[in-house]
C-alpha cells in the first residue's frame, strides 16, 4: 500500500492541476482509507491527509468549488473514521457551505448524511440529536431534488440505490425512533412519511423513471374502518407505526435482529411456496406465522377492535413484502378470517377519488388456466376471472389471447384504471429479474 501511494502521488506531483488530477487525488485517499478503515494506522493516516490536502490546495487553485467541497468533506470522513469527531464534524460543515452554495444536491445530500453520521457516532456528552436530525432531513431534501434527475445524470454521478440512497431513508428513521419514551406525534409521522417516501423512490429507481404522482391523503378520507400498519425492518429492532382513523399515531417495537426477522420471513415463504406442504409442516408453519403477526398486529389488536376496524392495510417494508398478510396467525385463526386485507407501497401514492360505490371502473382482464412452457396449469384462473367480470366492465385476454403483443396492446389502448392477471410471474427487486407469464 505505501509503495502504491508513493508511485501514484509521484505521477500526480509530475501532472498539472486540474479538475480530473484533484478527483485523483481524493479518489487515490479513499481507496486507502476503504481498503484500511479498521486498522488505518498513523503511518498511513499522515500520507493520507496530505493526498486530501493538496487536492483542497489545488481546487482552490483553479478556483473549483464543487472539487474543493469534495476534497474538503473526504478530510473529514478520514477524520470520522479515526474518531476525531469534532474536526470531522467541521470539515464537513465547511465542505456543506460550499456545496449548497453552487447548488451541488447530489453531493450536498452525501455530506449532509455524513454529518448526521458523524454527531450520530459521536461521544453521548458532543451528540446533538437535533442537529443530527436536521443533517439527515436535509440529506433526503436533497435526494428528493435528485430523484427526477437520477437517470438522466452523468455516469459519474449515478450511485446504487440500496448502498447509497436507501441507507439515508433507514438510519434517518431510526434517528427520530430512537427512545421510544421520548417519541412525538411530529416524528412518529415524520417517520412515517419518510418510509413512505423511500417507497417512492424505491419505485422510481426500479422504474427507471419519474413517472409516478403523489398527493397527500388521510385515512379518514378513503374509509374510516380502515387503519394502516407501517412496519420498518432496523438493525435491531423491529418499529411498527398504526394510523387508526381519529386516533393519534400508535407506535411499538420489539428488540429482534434484522437477520432474525428474515430468516423467519424466509421460512415462512419456503413452507407457502412448497407444493408438497402437509400437515406435519403446519405446525412449524403456524409457529413462524404467529412470531410475525406478534410482531406486526397483537400490540394493537385492543386499538384496532375498539376502533371497530374492518380493514388493515399494510405497508410493508424489506422482506415482508414477500409473504402474504393473510397467512398471520394470531393462535386461533388467520388475520384474513377477522379483517379484510389491503396492501400500497404508501398512502402518498393514493389519488384522491370518488367513492367506488359511486363508479364503475373498466377493468382489464387477463390470464392463463393452461399448463404453459414448465409451469402448471391455474384452474382457478377462468373462475377468478369469471367472477370479477361479473362485478364490473371489463375486457378479458383468456389462455391464447393472452400473449405479449394483445396485452401490450389493450395495456395501451384501453387506459382501464384497474389491471388483473391471473398467471405466474415473479417480482423482484430488480427489474430484469421481473416477469409474468403470457
């Protein structure tokens, strides 16, 4: 590593100042610092600092700012990560000035989360909660300017979702969570609406693209026997918001790993997915299913009865989106037998409309009943069908119909509000992994 520092420090000393030679240089310091982080050394850290120095000396030598707050706010992640808090703190407060001034959103919105970072991780007697709050709330300000924007920006620039933009959202929520005694009505929907928010861009980024309108909605105005269920996956620590109807917002946790609470969701999806299930897995099964309805609904089984609810709508965070609410068991019967079940990636992605018992929406109908390629006939699928078009308008694409080119083309043509398909598929994360079946 010395040897790899000197030979590349003697090329950039040989090379003019320029944009490029400064990102070098702060490029050649990370590389250093990420590769040592736990075991940095003073041998090290002195050659470092100096790399991140001469790229602020020759920054603002040829007067570039944006190069300047980089190099400025690496000095100080390389301070952060040998525990010198308050001049990590500093350093990056100087680079923030900077960049907001230019305006720079998508490198503004990594030093801001660094700082938050900084005085999150600092001693108890330094931390300044609020000060932390407001560093990870201007973070995501930023990323919000950004988001319309992240496909259309230099290579350079483009980040990954899940190392770089999802981690802002979490630790942010986890900030305002964090003494369950000392929780606000402010920021439980605070919370609220930033995991609804990460829903959002979640959606975007996996889209590719800014196509998705957001408004504002409350729940007293779709149904008031309806409450909403916001579990959010921490470290360690399951937090889980309701928003029951004429209620302020209930909060509740329980202390459980992150890896705890998938193993369990992965355990419970392999039994639903096993074609040979039988009885002797039921009770293992109704086991797991219980751990998670424990977690999710039991806290606020005696709000939601008193509310006289009717309907729970989830929005599911991380793994739980990969098993089906109805499958909780509360000990006695499954959650589908007491409630009627909704999910929505978020409130916020609910337009405002009228009452559905005073429209009729078309709806577009597909689907496939016959054993097609490796995968098993539906049988179920004509009567699903069948049953919702005896409900509403529709128009149906059945077995033959149903291939890429009739669906591709009434997706389009019919501009129905409403799409249902019954067929196989997967969802996934990532979108070339996505498909259903035709």
């Amino acid at each position: 590593m010395h040897n790899l520092l000197q030979q590349n420090r003697q090329i950039l000393e040989a090379t003019a100042p320029s944009r490029s030679t400064v990102y070098t240089y702060i490029k050649l310091a990370e590389t250093i610092k990420n590769k040592n982080n736990s075991t940095l050394d003073r041998e090290l850290l002195l050659p470092v600092a100096r790399l991140l120095t001469t790229a602020i000396e020759q920054a603002r030598n040829i007067k570039d700012p944006r190069s300047e707050a980089q190099a400025i706010g690496s000095l100080g992640s390389l301070y952060a990560s040998t525990g010198q808090s308050k001049e990590a703190k500093n350093l990056t407060q100087q680079a923030l000035v900077i960049a907001e001034n230019l305006p720079a959103p998508d490198l503004a919105y990594r030093l801001d989360w660094q700082l938050g970072k900084i005085i999150t991780a600092s001693n108890p007697n330094d931390r300044d909660l609020e000060t932390a709050t407001s560093a990870y709330r201007q973070a995501i300000n930023h990323l919000k300017l950004l988001r319309n924007d992240l496909n259309a920006i230099d290579t350079d620039l483009q980040f990954s979702f899940r190392d770089s933009v999802e981690p802002v959202y979490r630790e942010y929520v986890n900030l305002l969570l964090t003494d369950d005694r000392a929780i606000s009505e402010k920021n439980l929907a605070n919370a609220r609406d930033t995991i609804e928010s990460l829903q959002v861009a979640e959606l975007e980024n996996f889209l590719r693209q800014d196509c998705l309108d957001t408004y504002t909605v409350q729940l007293d105005k779709i149904d008031r026997s309806a409450a909403v269920i916001y579990p959010i996956i921490l470290p360690d620590r399951v937090a889980t918001i309701a928003s029951i109807p004429g209620q302020p917002l209930r909060y509740y946790s329980q202390k459980i790993s992150a890896e705890t609470v998938e193993n369990t969701i992965t355990g419970l999806q392999s039994k639903i997915q096993d074609p040979n299930f039988n009885s002797q897995q039921e009770k293992a099964f109704k086991q797991q299913s219980k751990q998670i309805y424990d977690l999710l609904v039991a806290p606020v089984t005696g709000e939601l009865i008193r509310a006289n609810t009717k309907i729970l709508v989830f929005v599911l965070d991380g793994a739980f989106r990969n098993i089906p609410m109805s499958v909780l068991y509360d000990g006695n019967k499954y959650l589908v037998e007491s409630y009627n079940l909704a999910l929505t990636p978020g409130l916020q992605l609910v337009p405002p409309r009228e009452s559905a018992d005073r429209i009729r929406p078309q709806v577009l109908l597909g689907g496939i009943s016959e054993s097609n390629q490796e995968f098993s006939a539906l049988p179920n699928a004509i009567l699903e069908i069948e049953s919702i078009g005896r409900l509403v308008p529709h128009q149906t694409l059945l077995n033959e119909q149903f291939n890429n080119q009739l669906v591709s083309k009434n997706l389009v043509a019919s501009n129905a509000p409403i799409v249902h398909f019954a067929t196989h598929g997967q969802f996934s994360s990532k979108a070339e992994d996505t498909y259903i079946l035709t």
